[in-house]
C-alpha cells in the first residue's frame, strides 16, 4: 500500500504531495510520522493506492501511524484546495487550520484516570491485614472506584495487597477534559409569531446564505436554536460561531441546558488538553454542535445541517495571521460542500452584507420589536463641551452620574463602556512635550496604575514608571486620555459603596477569566461594570437598566473608510445591553462632537437611514463593496532589507498597473501607520481595485518578493489599516 502525503512544512518549496509506503490498515485522513530531508516529521494522508507512482526501491516507509479513527474528514481535502488557491498558502497551512496546534505538533494526548474494582474472588487476609479489609469492605459497598483517592484513603500498600492477591484489578478509563460552566437552568421556550416566520423562512428559503436583522434583544438566539434542533432532529450537525471568546460560555450554557452532551466548544482559551478532548468528540460523532469564536469554523463535523454566525459584522471573523482568511467565506465554501444554510445575524449587519441580502443574493429577515414589546433603551447624548464649560473636567459627565445615583439606588445594575484599557493612554512632559513611546514599537505607552507601570499594547513590554522626563529633567509629567483603571477610580470616589468589576485584556487573566468576571456580575454580586470592547455585544443581564458610553465618537476620528460604520455598529451594540428584563433602559452616550450625522442615526437605532446614507458615500467616493482596498505588508528587522522588498514589490504592480491603469482607482507606496511593532519596521503599498482582475497576480507578487528576512503578506479589504 502507499500514501500520498502532505508534509506538514508550510514552504511553497515543499508544497507538493510525496509518496511513502504504508501499512495495509493505513486510511485517508490519518496523521503520520514519515522520513523527510534527514528527520522524521509529521504528515497528512490525503490519498492511497496499491501501486507507485515510482520506483517502489526509492519509496521510503512511514514511521508511524497516529490515528485509528482519520483526524481529517474528506471535506477538509476539499477545503484545503480552495484555500490555498484562494489565500496563496501552501496546502499544509491549510491543513493546520482543522486540527488544535498542540495536537498537530503531538503535545498533547488522550487522558486517562485509574480506576479500582473488585474480581469477585474472595481475598485471605490475616486479622493484622486491617487496611486491607476496610479497603476491600468499601470497594464491596461502593463498587469501582478511582484508584488514587482510594490509595489516599486506605494507603498503597493495603490497597496494592488486594491488587496482588487477586481480590482487586486497576484499569483504565478514559477522561474527557470538558470545560465545566453553570448551564442555564432552562428548557425550549414558545417562539413569538415572529420568530416562528423567522425559522420558516429560512428553512424553506431557496438562498444558501440568510440574514436576519433583528434590533438588540428581538430573539435571535431563539431562532438560531430552532434552527440547529431541526437539523439536530434531522441526523445533521451544527456550528455555531460568536465574534468573542467571553461570549462562548453563556452560549456554551444554553446549549447545553437545550442539547445536554451535544454540544463542544471550540476556541484558543481553552487548555491544551480540553481542546484536544472537545474536537475529538466532536470528531467521533459524539458532540454534534461546535461552539466557539472564529476558528471553531474549521470543527471536525460532517454532514453539516446549519452553520450560524452571531453579529457577522464583527472585525475579529477576519484572521490577521497566514492564512488571512474571511470566517463568513470559509463558511459559505463549508455550506457550499454540505448544501446546508448559512445564517448571518446582527442588530447592525456589516453594509457589504446587507447590501447582499437588499439585492437579493441573501434571503432577508427583519426583527423590529424586542420580545414581549420591551422597548429599546431612551438614549441620552451628554455633550462634554458644555460640561468642560462648567467646570466638570471629570470623565463622567453629570446626566451619567444622575443616572448612576438612580440606578443604584433602585437596586439594579449598570455598565459603562470605554474602549481602552490601562488608567491613562499616555504619559506627556509639559515642559518639553516628550511622550513616553515603546522602545521596540512605535507607539506610546499607556500608564498602569495598580501595578504603577507603563505597558506598551502591542508588543506586552512593560517599563518603570517615569518620575522625571528622559529629555529635559522635567517632573512635570501629565497623564493624557482615559482607560478603564482611572474610570472604576473616578466611580469609586463618588459611589464608594457601589461595588465595581473591570473587564478588559488586564483583567481576563487565565482560560476561564472571562467567565468567572461575567458570572459574577450576572450573579449580582457587582454594580457596576466597567469594560472594553469585549462587553459590548451579545450579552444578557437582566438586572442592567442603564449604560454609560465614554468617548463614544473616538472611532469617528479613525482614518478608515469604515469608522462611521463601527461607531454606529459600537453604539447600538453597546446601548442594547441595558433594559433586556422587565425596566426600562437608558443609555447616556458622552460625546465632543453630537452633531455629527452618525450619532443621529444611532440615538434613533436608524439602521435603515444609516445604511442608505453610507451607500451612497461609498458609490461616490469608489470604497469596499465597490471597489477592493488591497494591502502588500512588507516587515523586516532591517530597515533596508524592508525598503529593497518594497521596491521590488511597487514596481513588479506599477507593470500590471501601466498595463491596465483603468483597474487602479489608487496605488502608492509608503509608510505603515504604525511603523515599527515588536522591533520590526513596516511599510506597504497601498492599492484601491475597481474589481479582483489583478488579484491573483498580486498575490503572486508578494510571494515573490519575501526571502527568509523579510514578510511580505496581503490583506484585502483589511479590518485595521494601523
């Protein structure tokens, strides 16, 4: 027998299919060890015959066989061609992406726990043997039992005496190391009519991809529950992806308070080992639903039913390391081989998949009420300028703390959003006017206050805190921006007893450190909440009637064709979290420029006129959908190494330019924003496309430009262009 394998060595050089002898029991799918250039390395069986496709005395044998049951299931083969055609990878990154790293790099196995059980002979035991006897008497009471605890119990020497008379026999069994979260104690609920229309139309709809556009609150996870028990009912398995990890485990919740075992969850915080036990069972047919964020897109399911994607407009579905993949395409590729339904959902659909489903290419529902009539939260705008003007230079203008005091006072629970963490953004010498930057990126320091250090937030490099200037000497050092720290400050001078919680990248330490924040504040045991981006959308506390949102234009001043668009996405999302229960919400919405047309049509959740606003813009000015932003990323330690790279890749596309310059809207080389991260300088060469004509060739471009010390990457239509 032999094997065509995929090396596991992500290398254009090496991105070819090689052939190996094989024992007889070897299947397609499988992991092996095979002989490779000197060492023995890890591959992928993607094909058998019973005949070489060479010389059989040139074939080298496969070392070793990992699996009995194959880790990759027919549909990856098939994926792995379309990504590496799609995103220029070579088919083993493609590969990489179906399996937990830890797995694919054999770091991480099966577990096993040793269990202690009775033969039914009867064991001679002397009258000194007393351990012995109460050690057998138990396991006659109790049955089977685990091993260790029993050793502790009655010691190893007595427990160990049984084993060798004969009386005892350890074995082992396997464990599953399942993440454990309280599930929710609740059963199938009555859909509203609307939502029962919801599920029909999607079930009978001829569209492969839907979009439902429900208002915050209007029951989206009730149909997409629906949805996945009738595929469930039908022998069919589910995805069901959400844009945060700190969302999984309320998720994870109600589907397993719906679908009991059924469900696995699927995402980068978990442990090596809970990872490994969560695909397999999803793997084995055991657990039929993959819950998880971006990548539980690649779970090891067959014969799929439905794939759901939670707020679909979210930045964090596009991967920003090789492959740079879109999960909503990866998703319409999967839905494509199983002729399954992909659902897309959001209270603020992304404006390129709205644009889909209003043209007719997406099946369309609108959800317009909350459930059972609440209403939407009354959105307050605080004008800062004015409460500058009276004299409040806190961060906390006086309509929020009124509607705190109200808050609190009733007895219920409020968040205030502000999307940067640490106590303040920098650090700035008034005499001279030097700000304290990293010294391997080119970005300031934000200032830490309970560990009183700076903390550079893209590299993690920490620094001692200044107490005088570098440049002048000078001790006048003042503290410029806001994060969460100098916030839950603020708030606890003026609401001493209001007992507050902090949720941003500082404080989720550890793999359950999202959930044990949440559930304490769904617990009630916090007032307030004050948080980042990662509190922002799809979360549900009853007991919230008021959110207070700081800074809430900043994302306004992004140079980025879509900052008007996140801006309205961030506030609605952030304002449906208050009023979920039976009391009204309110939301007070802080900001310097309330004029401005965005807020307008946010304060008035105007979805529609935003929409229509933000297409014509787009037409006129030529930006994504009509057009494709395309990024060539040159980085490199050596900053002439970069600048050769980058002049090698503008003018390789000035030529395809020259011959077509009626495709180029714009085209330059320059600069990233950010130029230097993590001690690597960056530059660019920045493209605007009337359509994906010369894409293929740009791709092939940038993989002709990289050598071993410089990256040279593409993105299109990136999500951060920092």
């Amino acid at each position: 027998m032999y094997a065509q394998v995929i090396v596991d060595i992500a290398h254009s050089q090496v991105d070819r299919v090689f052939e190996y002898s094989c024992p007889e029991d070897t299947r397609v799918g499988c992991r092996v060890k095979a002989p490779f250039g000197g060492r023995i390395i890890e591959g992928f069986v993607i094909g058998l015959s019973q005949t070489p496709s060479f010389a059989a005395e040139k074939i080298k044998p496969i070392t070793e066989v990992y699996d009995e049951a194959p880790a990759l299931v027919p549909e990856c083969f098939a994926l792995m061609e379309k990504l590496a055609a799609r995103y220029r990878v070579p088919k083993a990154a493609a590969l990489r992406l179906f399996l937990p790293t830890e797995m694919r790099l054999g770091k991480v196995n099966e577990s096993f726990v040793k269990r202690i059980k009775l033969t039914g002979g009867e064991p001679s035991l002397s009258k000194s043997a007393k351990r012995q006897a109460e050690a057998y008497a138990y396991l006659s009471k109790e049955g089977d039992c685990e091993y260790v605890p029993l050793t502790k119990k009655f010691g190893s020497g007595a427990v160990n005496a049984l084993v060798e008379k004969g009386a005892a026999e350890v074995y082992k069994v396997k464990r599953n190391r399942t993440p454990q979260y309280a599930d929710r104690a609740e059963g199938q609920k009555v859909l509203t009519a609307a939502q029962v229309d919801a599920v029909n139309y999607i079930e009978n709809s001829s569209r492969r991809v839907n979009l439902i556009h429900g208002v915050t609150g209007s029951g989206k996870t009730e149909i997409y529950l629906k949805i996945i028990a009738d595929k469930l009912a039908e022998g069919k398995t589910a995805i069901f992806l959400v844009p945060e990890i700190s969302l999984t485990p309320q998720m994870l919740s109600q589907l397993r308070a719906r679908f009991g075992g059924q469900a696995a969850i699927m995402h980068s915080g978990l442990s090596a080992g809970e990872r490994f036990d969560e695909w397999w069972r999803l793997r084995s047919g055991e657990a039929k639903i993959a819950i998880g964020a971006r990548s539980a897109i690649f779970a090891p399911l067959e014969n799929l039913g439905a794939i759901i994607i939670d707020e679909e407009h979210d930045s964090s579905y596009n991967s920003e390391a090789a492959p740079r993949y879109s999960t909503v395409e990866i998703a319409k590729m999967r839905a494509e081989y199983n002729g399954c339904k992909l659902v897309l959902g959001s209270a603020t659909p992304s404006v390129e998949s709205y644009i889909e489903a209003s043209e007719g290419r997406y099946g369309l529902v609108t959800l317009t009420e909350r459930i059972n009539g609440r209403p939407l939260p009354e959105i307050i705008i605080a004008d800062m300028r004015r409460e500058l003007k009276r004299g409040n230079p806190s961060n906390l203008s006086r309509p929020l703390r009124e509607e705190l005091e109200a808050t609190l006072s009733s007895g219920n629970q409020a968040i205030i959003f502000i999307n940067r963490r640490g106590y303040s953004q920098t650090v700035i010498c008034t005499d001279c006017g030097y700000v304290a930057k990293c010294e391997n990126c080119d970005v300031s320091l934000t200032y830490h206050s309970e560990e009183n250090c700076l903390k550079c937030h893209y590299c993690g490099a920490k620094y001692r805190m200044l107490t005088a200037c570098p440049d002048c000497g000078g001790a006048r050092l003042r503290y410029s921006g806001t994060g969460t720290q100098r916030v839950c400050a603020e708030l606890a001078q003026l609401f001493p007893s209001a007992r507050l919680i902090r949720m941003d990248n500082d404080t989720v330490a550890g793999k359950d450190g999202h959930y044990k924040i949440l559930r304490q504040f769904a617990e009630k045991k916090a007032d307030i909440l004050v948080g980042t981006q990662m509190i922002a959308k799809g979360h549900d506390f009853p007991a919230v009637t008021l959110v207070g949102i700081l800074d809430a234009d900043m994302s306004l001043h992004f140079s980025d064709y879509r900052s008007g668009e996140r801006t309205f996405q961030l506030i609605t999302q952030v304002a449906g979290r208050s009023g979920r229960a039976g009391d009204k919400g309110k939301v007070v919405l802080q900001s310097y420029s309330p004029e401005n047309y965005i807020l307008r049509y946010a304060i008035n959740y105007d979805y529609a006129g935003f929409f229509e606003n933000e297409v014509k813009m787009r037409k006129a000015a030529l930006y994504p959908p009509y057009s494709l932003i395309c990024r060539v990323m040159v980085v490199a330690e050596k900053d002439g190494e970069a600048i050769e790279a980058l002049k090698n890749v503008y003018f390789a596309i000035e030529e395809i330019r020259q011959k077509d310059a009626g495709e180029f809207i714009f085209f330059n080389k320059m600069h990233s924003p950010i130029k230097r991260i993590q001690n690597k300088v960056r530059y660019q060469v920045l493209a605007r496309l009337r359509s994906q004509r010369h894409l293929a060739r740009i791709y092939e471009v940038a993989a002709a430009c990289a050598t071993s010390n410089v990256l040279v990457y593409v993105e299109e239509n990136p999500a951060n262009l920092s």
